[in-house]
C-alpha cells in the first residue's frame, strides 16, 4: 500500500521576515507514518517539522509554507500512484494580503520587504485559503481512501460530530479524526 501523510503547521507570509501560523508541531502525522511504514507501507510523508524523525528510510518532503505544502500535495497527488492519504497537517485557514497603520485618522499601507517597527498599531487584513483537504480528490484526481482530521475547540460531541461529517461531505472523506 502506497500512503501520502501531510503533518506539521503552515506558515503563511506577513512580509520577509514575519508570518502567521499555529502551535502544532505534527507529531500525529509522524506517528501515523511511523507506523504504518513499519508495517510495510510505502509512506511519503510532508512534513514541516524536521525534527520529527531522527533515522527513517521512508520518504519524506519538507515545507513551511501554505504555498509549499499545497505544491508538494498537487504534484504528489498528480502522479495518481497513491491508495491512501491521511491529511493530518494543521493548514492555515487564512493569508495576509495587506498591512496598514493609522496615519492621520486613515489606513495606510504598509506592505514593503519589511514592515519596519515603531507603529502604534498594525493591522493585518487575511483572506481565507483554499481548503487544500477539498482539492484532494475534487482537483487533484485521488481515487483511494481519504482520511482527515477535524480540530474544533470548546464543542459538545454532537456540534463536533456534525462538524466533521460537514467536513467529511465537503471533501469526500472516508473517515475524519474529529477532536477538541
């Protein structure tokens, strides 16, 4: 069986040097791909996290960036070789696409290389992403089993569960690892 495991955070650029991303470190991905590379699997795992796996034969593609990850998901995807793919990545629901101050009572930009420190405020306008897990089968033509993981935090079971069959039906999922 031929596996593709996505783990780890996304970045997504504010300017050169700054960017927004989440706490997750991807060791569930790591652990599932461990796993199931020890049991025989033929597992490409992409990974953010370099320090994840200290001494594997198996595959492994590293990125940081939403950009990166999405690539190395296309073109994985692309060659239709794979039977499963397990989507535990924790994947940035939003881009910057602006930074603005206060400058005389108007929003002003500020997007350079690098937005230089030293203003009162700033404020970060984001746009929503493309749901990477709905381009699974919907765009980059997987056939096998899906299965993604669902994080919501301060939920009842019944709001979380129907959260994830949501989920489940937006992206052809098989099974969604549904947690708070």
């Amino acid at each position: 069986m031929k596996i593709l495991i996505t783990a780890g955070a996304t970045q997504v650029p504010i300017d050169q040097v700054r960017a927004i991303t989440n706490i997750f470190k991807g060791r569930t991905g790591a652990a599932i791909a461990h796993y199931c590379f020890l049991q025989g699997a033929e597992v490409t795992l992409i990974t953010s996290d370099r320090s994840i796996l200290s001494t594997t034969t198996m595959r492994v593609i590293y990125y940081k960036t939403f950009d990166e990850l999405e690539l190395h998901m296309a073109r994985e995807l692309g060659t239709g070789t794979y039977d499963a793919v397990i989507h535990s990545a924790a994947v940035s629901d939003y881009r910057p696409v602006g930074s603005f101050v206060m400058r005389d009572g108007a929003m002003v930009s500020v997007d350079k290389e690098k937005i230089e420190s030293g203003h009162g405020e700033l404020f970060i306008k984001c746009v929503p992403t493309t749901k990477l897990l709905d381009q699974v089968k919907r765009n980059w033509g997987h056939t096998g089993l899906l299965i993604s993981f669902k994080l919501q935090i301060d939920m009842s079971d019944d709001a979380l569960i129907a959260k994830a069959r949501e989920s489940m039906a937006r992206a052809g999922s098989d099974l969604v690892v549904a947690n708070c």
